[in-house]
C-alpha cells in the first residue's frame, strides 16, 4: 500500500503528547475515539499504543512505564529507540498544549478520513492537496475549508462526488427511463397470467390483506414485549417451509412447497427457537414441549414435527450481536448456499457491534438511534430488491402504544422512519376493555372468540386494506395468531374476504 501524504504531524505531536500528560483523556469514549488507523508511521503506533494498553492497565503512564513495556516486547522496542523515543516524548509532552486538543483531534481524523479515500484509489485533491507547495492560494483556501468542514460535512462532498459519477456512467447507462406505455400490453397480460400475489403468510385474512409474502417487498410486524413479535414469525418461517402442518380439525394436513426459507434470531438461542418450531407445527403447547410431560398423542405429534422441520428448507443463523455487515452476509450467504428466498429477521434494534461499525465508518462521528435504525431498514429493502427475496422483520414499541388511537409507524420505538421503507407495516396490539366494548355488537353475533390480539394495520403498499383492524385469537404457546374480521380504527366491521393462496410449483407462478 502506498504511503500516504494526508498525515498532519503537528496535530499527532500534539495528540501524542496530550495523552502521555493526561492519559484520562482516553477515558472519554463518547467524545474522543483514537485507534491505530489514525497514526500512519509505525513509531507513532507504537507510542500511543504502549501509553493506550498501559493506561487501560490502571497504570501510571510514564517514560518508564513505557520503557518497561516495550522490554518485553523487542520488535516495538526497537522501533522506539530507532525513533529516539524518549527525545520524542519529552519534546511533545512539553510543546502539547491541552487548550488546542480539541482542534488537533479534529484535523487527526480529518486526515484519517482523507487518508482512507486516498488509500483506496479516490482523488481527493481538490478538496485538499497536501503536496501542493506552489499555489499559496489555493493551498490557504483548501486549508480554511478543512478547518471549517466536520468529518461529516467532509463526507458528505466526497460522497456527493461519488454519486455524480455514478449517474453519469451507470445509471444513465442502464437507461432507466421509459416512454409511459412501453411495455404496458405485456405487463397487463403478465398480471393477468401471474398476479401480484406472494406465497401465503400464516393466519386468516392476512393474505387478504398482505396480499401474501411478495418478493422484492419489506414488511414490518411490530409489538410491545410479550404480545407475539418472535411467536408470530416463527409461524411465518414454518409455514414458508414445511410441507406438513397439525390442523386441530383434520390432523396432520399438506402445507404445499417447502420454500427456503432463512429465520435470523436476535435473541434467541437455537434450542428456543426449535421448541417454537416445534410447537407451532405440531400444535402442541410449547409448555409441554419444554416441561416433557405430553397429553395423550402430543409427543407422538413433537416428534412428527420433528422429521418436518429436519426436511424442510428452513436454516437459522443466530446474530445476538450484529452488524449491518453481518446481517447483510448472513442473507447472502444462504442466498448463495441454500437459494432462500424468505426471510424472517427478528428483529430491528441496535447493538453494541452496529453502533461501532456506525461510527468507524463515519470516521468517530455519533449518529443518532434513529438515524442508525433507519439505515437498518433501508439496508434490509435495498437487499430485497437487490436478490430478489422477501423479508419480513419487527420492532418494539415506545410507551405511546397504550394510548393510540391510530396505532401506525409513530408508535415504532426509536425512529418512526423506519416506515419509511417498508411495503406492509403491521403493529400487534392487545385489546383494551374499551376495545372489547366497542366490538360488543360485532361479539353478541356469536360468530366470533373474543379476541386477545388485534393487529393494525398501518402501511400497504399496492394494497386496499389500511388503517384497519385484524382481530386476532392468539394461542401464543402453539406460535399461532387467527384473525378473525376486520373493522376500521373506530371499530366499524370491515367486509373482507378470506383469500386462500395457492402455489403452483411452476416458475413465476406468483
């Protein structure tokens, strides 16, 4: 790798010897994050790198200390003394002045910033040009606006650069520009032959309404602690996938084509989520599954769901701790692996590993929650539409929940944004006696259980059905959620019918 010139020496003087005098400074992690990235000659890594580990030690840091260190250490040892290390270190501790490290801070990631584009082959001299020693003009100018421009503002340019390159020569050579009405004939009989349908989500009227698990779509199926979020998609991997169910009416019953299908937990260990599994197809209670102790025929029907679940298409990768990365080549390793087409990830929040990832890539900047949750769910449509495949994912709810009215994408906990990219946006719910009042002329029919979930519905892209109620009966210890009718938000009964979806194993049939 090159070497590159985006190196302020002055401001790694004055960082290194800041530091070495009040090495307390490393303790504000929420304000000052400084690695080995931003140090480009080794004898600088090794300096700050001994005062570093020697500090995180509980150690006074001193010449000494170093000295000490570095003993048992004879290949950084060496660089230190090539260096004229303890020179080195008595000359920065006493030009540091404490005043001005907010400014050398400041130009240290600067420069890593640059330095970074720089290694990877982008040409950012016109913005700064740290060899240019002929134009004092322009050299004063790029100086001042250095000093002016946040790493985020800095990123914010270059990025923009990068963009405009792109429309130039690849999006404008895709041609991504139609006449309105070409290709209108044909897509009006591919409609007609293949309708925009998906492969049936799990429930009554969910598909209806969802119509199905279409590819290239996000959805969103949003809950307070303890009302379904994890259950429901457990229900939606299996029903994807496996070819045999236990109908409480008919017994074991044909499911249609196993589909692969990939479940990401967040929380869960894998022994949780196979009990879910295994409760939910074989419509047993997962109490009993846990507790091994089986009503009559249960333990036959366990074992039975068993040999489903281990010939289906249903793979599950475990991310307690995740990154956008992970996610991303999670999905595309099963893509690539098992050819999954759904997914199922549960669910969207952050985590130590994103929140770091999220500030190294923008060069130590914080972003906001809301800000890091919204380039989750844009990350996780853009890979929908990329490969092709559905996902389906969920959030929690902030304290609001309990007094909407509307329940819709403000209800969603730390960025209502996140809505912004989904194409169904669902939120489960359990009904108040409010509710239970309102719905009692719909309830004395006798046609219905009374329901202990109602799920709203908030966003449907291509979809008639929002800013409506499914009222659900949920049996959370079998993982499924029946819905049972529909109203509006003020409880008014919606006529809908119950669309059955069938598959044909033919390509492109839905």
């Amino acid at each position: 790798m090159k070497k590159s010139s985006y190196v302020d020496t002055v401001a790694v003087m004055q960082i290194i010897g800041c530091v070495f005098n009040n090495p307390e400074l490393l303790d504000i992690t929420d304000k000052y994050i400084i690695t080995e990235n931003d140090f480009v000659e080794e004898f600088h890594k090794v300096v700050f790198g001994s005062i570093y580990n020697i500090f995180q030690q509980d150690s006074a840091v001193t010449i000494d200390t170093i000295i000490d260190y570095l003993s048992v250490r004879p290949k950084f040892l060496a660089v230190f003394e090539t260096n004229q290390g303890i020179e080195y270190l008595t000359q920065v501790s006493k030009i540091a002045t404490a005043d001005t490290f907010n400014y050398y801070y400041s130009r240290l990631k600067k420069m890593t910033l640059l330095r970074a584009y720089d290694q990877i082959g982008l040409d950012v001299r016109d913005l700064y040009d740290p060899d240019n020693i002929l134009d004092l003009d322009k050299k004063q100018k790029q100086e001042d606006w250095l000093d002016m421009s946040s790493l985020e503002d800095i990123s914010n340019v270059i990025n923009l650069k990068i963009d405009e390159i792109r429309i130039k020569y690849v999006d404008e050579a895709k041609g991504d520009g139609w006449q309105a009405g070409e290709g209108m004939i044909e897509l009006i009989e591919d409609l007609e032959q293949n309708p925009e349908i998906g492969i049936p989500l799990y429930g009554r009227l969910i598909n209806t309404v969802t119509r199905g698990a279409r590819l290239k779509k996000f959805y969103l199926r949003s809950a307070a602690t303890g009302v379904g979020k994890s259950r429901s998609m457990i229900a939606d991997a299996c029903y994807f996938s496996c070819d045999e169910i236990y109908d409480e009416n008919f017994g074991w019953i044909k499911n249609g084509k196993s589909h692969p299908t990939l479940y990401i937990s967040t929380e869960q260990e894998l022994s949780e989520v196979q009990t879910m599994m295994m409760a939910f197809i074989s419509n047993v209670n997962e109490e009993h599954i846990l507790n091994g102790t089986y009503l009559e025929g249960e333990r036959d029907r366990v074992i039975h769901a068993a040999e489903v679940l281990k010939r289906a298409n249903l793979w599950i990768e475990l991310l307690p701790d995740f990154s956008l990365e992970d996610i991303e080549n999670k999905i595309k390793k099963n893509i690539r692996e098992h050819d999954v087409k759904y997914i199922c990830h549960d669910y969207i929040h952050t985590s130590m590993k994103i929140l770091e990832e999220i500030t190294r890539r923008s060069g130590g900047v914080k972003l906001r929650e809301d800000n890091i949750l919204f380039m989750l769910s844009t990350r996780l449509k853009d890979i929908c539409n990329q490969y092709g495949v559905f996902i389906i994912s969920a959030t929690q709810l902030n304290g609001s929940y309990q007094a909407s009215e509307t329940p819709d994408q403000n209800l969603l906990r730390g960025a209502k944004s996140i809505a912004d990219k989904i194409d169904c946006g669902m939120i489960l719910l359990t009904p108040t006696d409010e509710d239970l009042v309102k719905l009692e002329p719909i309830l004395d029919t006798g046609r219905f259980k009374i329901p202990n979930i109602k799920m709203s519905i908030y966003k449907n892209r291509r979809g008639r059905y929002k800013g409506v109620y499914l009222w659900c009966h949920a049996d959370l210890g079998t993982c499924r959620i029946n819905p049972m009718f529909c109203t509006t938000f003020n409880h008014e009964m919606v006529t809908i019918e119950d669309i059955k979806v069938i598959v044909d194993d033919a390509p492109g049939a839905f």
